[in-house]
C-alpha cells in the first residue's frame, strides 16, 4: 500500500493531483483524487476497434481502420491541455520516435488519444504539428503515420477501459489527475506491452515495437536481439536472457554432432 502510495504521489506532482493536508487522518488512506487514477495493465487485450474518435483532420475515424498487417500501434492517452505530465510524455515519445530508425506510417502507426471529450480536432492538430515541427521536422503532418486524436465521454471511456488506463477530474486543481504510458500493440490491435513513464530508452522502445509486430519489422540484428532478451516488466527494459543463448549454443552442437555423425555414415557406407 506504501508502494502504491509513494508511486502516486509522485505521479501527482506532474498532473496535476495534489495531497490535501488531512491532520488525524488515516495516513494510508489514499486521497479520494487518487483513488481512482492509474493503469491496470490488460496485455493481450484487443482495442475497442468498433469504437469512432475524430483525427486531427477532423474526419471520423474507427480504431479498427488502424489494424494492418504490420505495423504495431501505438496509444499515448493524454489531453493536450495538460500543463504538465503529458507535455513531457509526448515530449518523451516524439524523442525517442527521432531515434527509432523506424518511420510513422511504414513501421507503425501513433495515436494520440486526448481523455478530455472537450478538446476538438483544431487543438489536436495543433498540438500534432507543434510536436512534428520541433522532433520531427521532415514529416508531413497531413502525412499518415501520426494521427492526434479526440472524442466524447463515451468514446473515450471505451478506449480507457479497454487499456485499463484510469483518469479523473481534480476540481480543486482544474485538472485531469492521470497517470503515463506508451501502450503498444500487435497490427491486429492486441495490446502487447506497456511502457511507463516520460522518458523512453530507444532500445526498450524500439525492442518493444518490432516484438509487437512480431518480425514482420526491424532488422535481422533486431529480431535476434529479441531472441538474446527479454523484457523485464519490474525494470520496464529488456535484461539480457541466459536460458535463450544455451538454447541457441545447445541447438548449434547438436547440428554439428549430427553433421559429423552423417559424414561418418557417409564413410562408413562408403567403404562397405
């Protein structure tokens, strides 16, 4: 209960949420504008894909429209009136987008989904081409690939609900109380992985996106990789992963005992 505690505490100081000063209260008692904020993790769930939200263009988009055959999807929920934790979040994710290698629109798609039904597709595209003009200035935003997204309360709450991403309004502080995350999915809208936080490692992330997509991306370095790690959801990274490489090094001397038990087949028969 500390842990949790602790945890959205500090998440309070970039949303917005605050800690009233209750004297003689139950210190273990989570305040009533957090006790509803945070992220239950729902890995292999599929997105709402029947659900309808408004891109930036302002044109009426299904969440199904986004399933291809090989490109990972990935959901930022924010709103972009946030005057501070989603900032840095999309901050963060724009960032590590830069570093990928990987391109929007060929190697995955990005939606950002504002959580407040009162933001409209003039903010929202906005916002897209503050964040493209700044990390990404050689993209197109009327380019596919990164789309920003609005919705009503009921659209919106179909998508929070099915990624377990928990949000609510601080009255006192005029704000969303909410937590981060950079949710991933498969191109067939299967939630894969979740990534924490603001910051993004480029490799994590990277790993992450071409894992989601299941091969059908990235390098053969990469998939290799994939094969050496694995992620470790407590470090939010991927750890280098032993029992993969002794497979692998096991599965390589039995092929070269079997080549050499067929050549000396081959000789013996040979000489009969």
């Amino acid at each position: 209960m500390f842990i949790k505690l602790l945890f959205l505490v500090l998440i309070s100081g970039f949303s917005g949420a605050y800690l009233p000063s209750t004297p003689g209260g139950d210190q273990n008692e989570l305040p009533k504008n957090l006790e509803n904020v945070g992220i239950d993790e729902k890995l292999d769930t599929a997105l709402p894909g029947e659900v309808e939200l408004t891109d930036d263009r302002g044109q009426k988009v299904l969440i199904s429209s986004y399933y291809n055959d090989r490109r990972p999807i990935i959901i930022s929920p924010v709103y972009y009136s946030c005057p501070s934790l989603c900032n840095l979040h999309l901050k963060g994710v724009f960032e590590v987008f830069s570093e990928l290698g990987l391109k929007a629109g060929k190697d995955f798609e990005f939606l950002a989904i504002s959580i407040d039904a009162r933001e409209d597709a003039d903010l929202a595209a906005a916002k897209k081409e503050n964040y493209l003009s700044e990390f990404l200035p050689g993209v197109d935003p009327q380019a596919g690939g990164i789309h920003f997204m609005t919705g009503t309360e009921e659209q919106i709450k179909k998508i929070t609900d099915a990624v377990g991403f928990k949000f609510q309004w601080d009255a006192q502080a005029n704000e969303w109380a909410h937590a981060s995350a950079a949710i991933i999915s498969t191109p067939q809208g299967q939630i894969s992985r979740y990534l924490h936080g603001v910051y993004f490692e480029p490799k994590t992330f990277r790993l992450s996106v071409i894992e989601a997509s299941k091969g059908m991306i990235g390098t053969f370095a990469d998939n290799f990789a994939l094969f050496c790690f694995r992620y470790d959801p407590k470090g939010n990274k991927y750890s280098f992963y032993i029992m993969n490489i002794l497979r692998g090094f096991a599965a390589l001397v039995l092929l070269i005992l079997l080549a050499w038990l067929a050549q000396f087949w081959w000789k013996s028969n040979k000489t009969v």
